[in-house]
C-alpha cells in the first residue's frame, strides 16, 4: 500500500478529487496517511478532516526564518513516513533538502501545458490570467515529479483544453481543472501506486504490461 502525503494551500479540490478516487477504487493501493498546509484556514484542511485523514498546518509567520520553517515542515512531512508526497495545490517553493530526501518520490500538478505558462510567478489564478493575456488557443494541466527546479522535473502526464473567447481567468481555472487536473493527479498516484511507471534518464516512461509485450512481438 502507497503512503501519500498531501501537501495543500487552498480549497483543495484536487486532493479532493483524490480522495474521491480512491474511496470510489478508482485510485488503487494507496492510503492518504496525511495533509499538510502551510495556510491554517486552507478549506483543504477541512476536507481532509471530513473523511478521518490526519492534518496539519506549519505555517510560515510562526517560524524566526525560512529555514526554521522548512525544516519544521520537512519535520512532519517525515513523520507521516510517506512513499509519495503530492502537491496538490501548495504555493510554497519546495526547499532542496526535501527532493533529496524523496527523490522521484514527490508530485506536482500544475494548470498549464509545461514548459509553457510555468516557473516562478505562475501560479494558481495568475497561471490562466498569463494565459489569457497571451491569446493562447490551447492550454491544459501537467503532472510531474519535482526535481531542485521550478516545474522542471519529469513529466509524468498532461491534457489540453481549449481556451474559449469568452473565457475569464475563473471559467478557465475552472474548465482546466475540470477536464485536465481532476483526471490527471489521481491517474498519476494510481499510476505509482501500481508501479507503472519509473524515470530513466530524466524521463518518465511506462512499464510495458505482459499483454503489451505480446501484442508487439505478435
Ligand atoms: C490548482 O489549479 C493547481 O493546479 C494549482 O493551484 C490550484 C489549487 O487548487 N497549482 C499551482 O499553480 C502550482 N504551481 P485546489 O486547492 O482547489 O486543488
């Protein structure tokens, strides 16, 4: 069984899709052993509370320095002993010392189409207001593991979705999540959790099934 940690900021629709999938079997072999926020009042706080999964909040303004808090939140990150951390919706920078301790061994949706629409500033609502502004016809969501760089680790999976013109950052937010984020984080973890997939030379590749190995040397 695959230990997740959840890692949340906001309203935490994606971990609720996640636990969504998982209660639903759609996501198998996995356990949300926790959820940690950096925001206190973070309504993902509440959903995780709603279905019996432990959580916590480390927030930043009660530590003297970043790396005080870092090091506080890389504290209970470990003691919730998880195989997977999925940042589902977690505006923080994650520190270096945290993908050495878990390497390929932490996730990350983010709601555009990497390498476009990614990187410092892009994040959240502002990620579609950019998108927006750029008249771009097509965006989406991508899923990848999280390396020292920003959005620059491994690609496990991304959807697109149209931009309509009538669109306005929250109706885009809304569709991308929709039709891409909602879909993509819960396949990647039952992905994981399946070992279907693994990274070789920087890049995330499929585990070929034994039905597949004999359809192709048929
Ligand atoms: C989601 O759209 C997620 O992709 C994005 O924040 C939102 C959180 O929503 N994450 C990033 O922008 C990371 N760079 P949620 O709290 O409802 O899941």
């Amino acid at each position: 069984m695959l230990r997740a940690a959840v890692c949340v900021s906001g309203g935490g629709t994606n971990l609720q899709a996640l636990i969504d999938a998982i209660e639903q079997g759609n996501v198998t072999n996995t356990q949300i052993v926790g959820v940690l926020s950096n925001n206190a009042g973070a309504r993902a706080l509440e959903r995780a509370r709603e279905h019996g999964i432990p959580s916590a909040a480390v927030c930043p303004r009660d530590y003297q320095s970043r790396e005080a808090f870092e090091k506080a939140m890389l504290e209970k990150l470990c003691q919730m002993a998880p195989d997977l951390i999925v940042l589902a919706g977690f505006l923080v920078k994650i520190p270096e010392e945290m993908v050495c301790r878990f390497p390929n061994r932490i996730i990350n949706i983010h709601p555009s189409l990497i390498p476009s629409f990614c990187g410092t500033g892009y994040y959240g609502i502002r990620v579609h207001e950019k998108v927006l502004e750029r008249g771009v016809k097509i965006t989406g969501a991508t899923v990848h593991f999280v390396n020292e760089g920003m959005d620059e680790g491994p690609i496990i999976s991304q959807k697109a979705v149209a931009v309509e013109d009538d669109d306005t950052p929250e109706t885009l937010q809304r569709r991308v999540m929709e039709q891409a984020e909602w879909i993509l984080l819960p396949q990647a973890v039952d992905d994981i959790a399946n070992g279907r997939i693994r990274v070789v030379h920087g890049r995330v590749c499929r585990e070929r099934s034994g039905q597949d190995i004999k359809e192709t040397e048929r």
